[in-house]
C-alpha cells in the first residue's frame, strides 16, 4: 500500500531530486512532487514525497523528522 507524505519548511535550492535521494534511503520512492505557485512559479517550500509502504514511510519519517535538508 502507497504512503503519501508531507514534507515542509524546506530550502528554496531543494529540487526533487534531492528529496528523491535522502527519502530513497529508508525505502523506495515512487514519486516525489514540489509545490510551485502556479502564478509566480516560485516554489513554495513543500511537497509530498509517495513511498512505496506504510512501513518504509514510517522509518523515513522516523529518521528524517526534525532533520536538516540543505541547511533547512
């Protein structure tokens, strides 16, 4: 079963692809999505971040909650 999860306060240099990387660590990621403002197209600073199961969300989330990603 697929596992969406939130992710915020993030750096405004992050790029999918480095979400991709650090959350690939803890499990497999099946899609990684940054919110941009449709209007400005300045990304926002949050996304979500689809793993593959329940339990691999819950060891990322455990180990990345409250860490530093790119100074953020």
């Amino acid at each position: 079963m697929l596992k969406t999860l939130y992710v915020g306060d993030l750096s405004s240099v992050c790029k999918e692809e480095d979400l991709y990387r650090e959350f690939s660590k803890y499990g497999k990621v099946v899609n990684v999505k940054l919110f941009v403002n449709p209007s400005t197209k300045v990304f926002m600073g949050c996304g979500f971040i689809k793993m593959s199961t329940i339990h691999e969300a819950s060891i990322a989330i455990a180990a990345l909650n409250g860490t530093l990603l790119l100074g953020r």
